[in-house]
C-alpha cells in the first residue's frame, strides 16, 4: 500500500479512531517504509470467513476510498504455525483452545 507523505499522519490517524479489526481477528502490525513512502500492515485473523468479511467490510472500503492513499493491494497468505512457534511468532495469542 502506498501513501502521500504529507497526509501520512493524519491518514493514519482517521482510519484507526473508534475503529477495531473486529470479528475473529487477533492483531495487526503496522509497517512503515519512509524512504519509499509506502506503508502496509500484516494481519491475523482466525479463520478464513473473518478474513473475507473484513476484506469486504467498511475498514478495508475505508482505506480503499482515502485520498491519501493509491496503488493497494492484499494478498492472503496461510501460516506456518509449527515454523512459527519455534520464533515465537505470536500465531494464537488471544485465540481460546
């Protein structure tokens, strides 16, 4: 995702005020490149229906329609949980068992 870099702090100020990721979603981390004015996040969700409804939802049609930001994309990807336990990913922090 790219981002206009002077609309940059209030871009990302509007699109996360009084929003959550929602549904069965665990986190988000938010990732910046300054030097390319780029910006993105990765996020985590629980199962596949979660995932799809926030592709679909009003936060993701939100960040599509921002004048601040052009050239998005998603893609969608399945963890490696047994890989990342060994790292300590945080794969199922706040997930119930």
């Amino acid at each position: 995702m790219e981002q206009n870099r002077g609309h940059r702090s209030c871009g990302q100020t509007n699109l996360t005020s009084g929003t959550t990721l929602g549904g069965r979603s665990q986190w988000k981390i938010w990732l910046m490149n300054e030097a390319e004015s780029e910006a993105g996040g990765i996020y985590v969700f629980d199962d596949e229906a979660s995932l799809q409804a926030h592709l679909e939802g009003p936060l993701a049609g939100a960040v599509k329609a921002h004048p601040a930001l052009s050239d998005m994309s998603a893609k969608v990807f399945d963890s490696i949980e047994k890989l990342t336990a060994i790292t300590r990913g945080p794969i199922g922090i706040g997930r119930s068992v």
